[in-house]
C-alpha cells in the first residue's frame, strides 16, 4: 500500500437513495444500483423505449411484476405448496383447531 494517496484521483461507487431523492417519500425514491443485463435484453428495452428512457421502461414492468403475480406464478406456488409435505402438515393441524359450526336450517 501507498502511504499516500491523490484523493482527487478517488473514484467513490454511491450506493442507495440518490442524494437528490433523499427526503422524499420512500415510494418515489429510486435507488442507484449495477446490474448486468444480456445484451438482447437490452435491445429490447431499448425498441421499447422510445418515450421513456430504458431504466424507467425496466422498473414499470417490474413494478408491475411484482403488484400482479401471473396466472403461472401461481400456479408453480400452488403446485410447490401442496407438494411440500411439511406445508400440509401444517395446514391440517391449523384446521384441526379450528371450531366446528354446525349448519343451521339443514
């Protein structure tokens, strides 16, 4: 190691709340991060783009991933839940404890 450093030279990677953001609401807040994308990936956003630049066309479709869960999604959930022995198990001794009503009328 140096035992000095040119600070002028220092490159410094901000994470989290771009600084101009802070002290809005969390929701409109948008965090600063590195991702690698294939370049196909990338292609498409940028055919998508046209309005919007590529980071904004990228968070709405993932905001809108996370708010509405696809019909497949569930269904991989489903098939994963009612596979798993120990979810069941659970299930049924929740059930158990639950109080019987009886039918009024039958």
């Amino acid at each position: 190691m140096r035992e000095e450093y040119d600070l002028k030279k220092l490159k410094i990677k901000r994470r989290g709340i771009l600084p101009d953001l802070q002290g809005q609401r969390p929701e409109d807040a948008k965090l600063s991060i590195t991702i690698a994308l294939d370049e196909d990936v990338v292609d498409y956003f940028k055919a998508q783009a046209n309005v919007e630049s590529i980071q904004t066309r990228i968070n709405q479709i993932l905001r809108r991933a996370i708010q509405s869960p696809s019909l497949a999604d569930t269904e991989v959930i489903k098939r994963t839940l009612l596979q798993d022995s120990h979810f069941l198990r659970e299930v049924a001794n929740n059930i158990a404890h639950l109080p019987i009503v009886q039918r009024q009328g039958t």
